[in-house]
C-alpha cells in the first residue's frame, strides 16, 4: 500500500506501473516540447534606438549613500531642468562608462 500521497507524487513525476516494475524509467516524449525563448532578445540594430527601446530588461535599485543636503540640492538642480535625478545618474553613467 503506498503512503498517502504516494499516488500523487508518482503522478507528478510521470512513473507508470510498468517503469516501476521494471525499474526502467518511463521514455520522454519530445515531439510535445517548446523551444526555450531567451528572456530578452535586443535588435542587432540598437545605435539608431534610443535608450527607452534599447532597455527591455527589469529595472534593478541602484542605492548610494550621500549626506541628506547634497541630496536635496541635487533633486532641486534636476526639478528646474525638468528632469528627474535617475535620468540625470544614468545619464552620466552612460557617458562614462556607456552601455554594455
């Protein structure tokens, strides 16, 4: 008599009486299985994109310590130029050390 979820596990992990039996495992059927995709596929042709096309991957936090006053005079330096400081960051990084 197998445990109580015996029957279950040998489901999910697609034994058959006869595999068992045997002590054979039971033959994979390929024809059934998808290509794998890659998670992010970019255009060979990225130099007349701009950087919000080019950028398709998840955005990660990117965290430094600076006195709470360099802060503050930086974010207001950004809001009269109208832009945001993450723009003005990755701006400067990208000119930098550009993009990989």
């Amino acid at each position: 008599m197998t445990g109580k979820y015996g029957n279950l596990l040998k489901k999910a992990r697609g034994e058959n009486s006869e595999a068992d039996k045997d002590n054979k495992s039971a033959p994979l059927d390929t024809t059934k299985q998808e290509a794998v995709k890659p998670a992010l596929q970019l255009d060979a042709n990225t130099e007349n994109m701009t950087e919000a096309e080019t950028v398709k991957e998840k955005e990660v936090s990117l965290t430094i310590k600076v006195p709470r006053s360099w802060r503050q005079h930086w974010v207001a330096e950004c809001k009269r130029e109208g832009k945001t400081l993450k723009e003005v960051v990755a701006e400067m990084l990208t000119e930098k050390y550009g993009l990989p």
